[in-house]
C-alpha cells in the first residue's frame, strides 16, 4: 500500500465509546473504514444505518481475513481486550486498544511482546496525553519553569458510572498514570494500592482506590479514583521547588493554573 491510499480501518465493539471511534474514523480522510464488528444485533443496526458504506459484521474473523483492513481497533469491554487484540495482531495487524490495554499485567506484557515480535504498532488510547493542557504542563516541567518536581497527585471522582466487568482502578486510574509517567518522564518503581468494594462486594469490583506510585530520585505520585463520590473531579496537581501547577479538566475556563509559592 502506499502512503497516499487511505488505511483500511475496522472498529470492533461500537457500543459506549467505540461508537466515537467509529464516528471519528468514518471522518477522516486518511481513514478507510471498511468494518464495524459487534455482538449486539441492535449496535450493527443503528450502525449500519448512520454508516451504510462500512459492513456491520458480527464475526471477527471476517475482518481478519480481509487483507483490506491494516489496523483495527479494539473498544470491546474490557475483559475482552486482550484476546481481541492478540488475535489482530497475530494476523498482522496494526492495533490500537482503549483503555485498560489489559486487565492483568501478564496478558498486557503479551501484548507487547507480540507486537514487537512482528513490529506491528499497538497503542493505548491515553488520549489524556494529547490534551493540550497536558502537553503545556510538560513544557513547563522540561523547561524548569516548576523546578525539581517532588510529588504528583491526580483525584478522578464522580457518581458513577459503576462498571460490572472492571473496578474503579482499571476503569479511571489508567488517564492519570499515563500522564504521571509523562511528567515525570518515568515509569513507578514500586507501587501500593488499596480499595474496597461497596456496591458490588459479592463480585469483588472496587468502587474506589487509592494508589501511591514511588517513581525514580524519591518522587511520588498518588492517585484517587471512585465512581462512588459527591464531587466530580478530575484534577492533577504537579508540586515543584519552585512553582505548583494543577490541570483541572472540569474547569470551563482556567484548565491549567500555576502557582508561584
């Protein structure tokens, strides 16, 4: 294929936020989206009608076996991520996952691990990362505006909405550990974490965490994240030797604030 024909794309799972992916992906030019694969016969059929040149399949393997389709990607729940994306990536695919990439870090080490095997691309969908308050945030922790950066805090709270197959953990703390490790430009060394199950502890799914990541030259970053709190957050503040900076996501104005102590 050359550079200038568009990438053949198929969405699997296109309820909750695969339906963005579909929409987004239908729209740009150097995207061919060729499949929508979902289970759900009522999915295919509302996808079928908003999208009538993408075929609404059921069965993965239809859109494996079409040499057409070079990525795909993979927003089925979350316990299915893995085997959806191993199975794309064994038959030579490019692959983007949302988050959680996995739900055990044996099966996302697999992953990586395949894909570097047959240098195919699989990317997390971290979309954080590209938020521009984030990115100005970087600049300014890489240009010493803050200092010395001592310790992270990120709070991602709200009233729902409660998962069934996934806690709180793998459900919201993956946004602010990507843009920890980003900050910080470093994975954790060590990591403690604590939970509990409140609405559904005979399922052991843990409505909320909190986490203390311990990262290279005595740095931290500490995360809280519940679907079973008053307050709507979704907050991250970066503490320097020289100046604090918060990025507030809620916040319809000021995203991204920095004090200087």
């Amino acid at each position: 294929m050359s550079r200038s024909e568009p990438v053949g794309i198929a969405v699997v799972g296109a309820g909750g936020w695969g339906k963005n992916h579909v929409r987004n992906y239908s729209a740009i030019p150097e995207a061919d989206l060729r499949y929508v694969c979902d289970h759900h016969d009522g999915i295919r059929s509302e996808m079928a009608a908003l999208y009538p040149g993408v075929s609404a399949v059921t069965d993965l393997r239809v859109v494996l076996d079409d040499p057409s389709v070079s990525a795909v990607v993979v927003a089925t729940h979350a316990p299915s991520h893995f085997e959806v994306a191993e199975a794309a990536l064994r038959a030579g695919r490019d692959v983007f996952v949302e988050k959680p990439l996995c739900l055990s870090g044996d099966q996302a080490a697999a992953l990586c691990a395949l894909a570097a095997r047959d240098r195919r691309i699989l990317m997390v969908g971290h979309l954080l990362l590209y938020h521009p308050a984030v990115e100005r945030l970087k600049g300014l922790i890489d240009d010493g505006e803050l200092g010395n950066v001592l310790y992270v805090y990120a709070q991602r709270l709200n009233l729902g909405v409660v998962r069934r197959e996934e806690n709180a953990w793998w459900s919201l703390a993956p946004h602010d550990i990507s843009v920890a490790n980003y900050l910080l430009g470093a994975c954790p060394e060590a990591v403690s974490a604590t939970g509990s199950s409140y609405l559904q502890s005979e399922r052991g799914i843990e409505d909320v965490v909190f986490a203390t990541l311990h990262y290279p030259g005595g740095r931290m970053a500490h995360v809280h994240v519940s679907w079973l709190d008053p307050h709507k957050k979704r907050k991250l503040t970066v503490v320097g030797d020289r100046k604090m900076a918060v990025f507030d996501d809620t916040s319809p104005d000021q995203k991204l604030a920095v004090f200087d102590k």
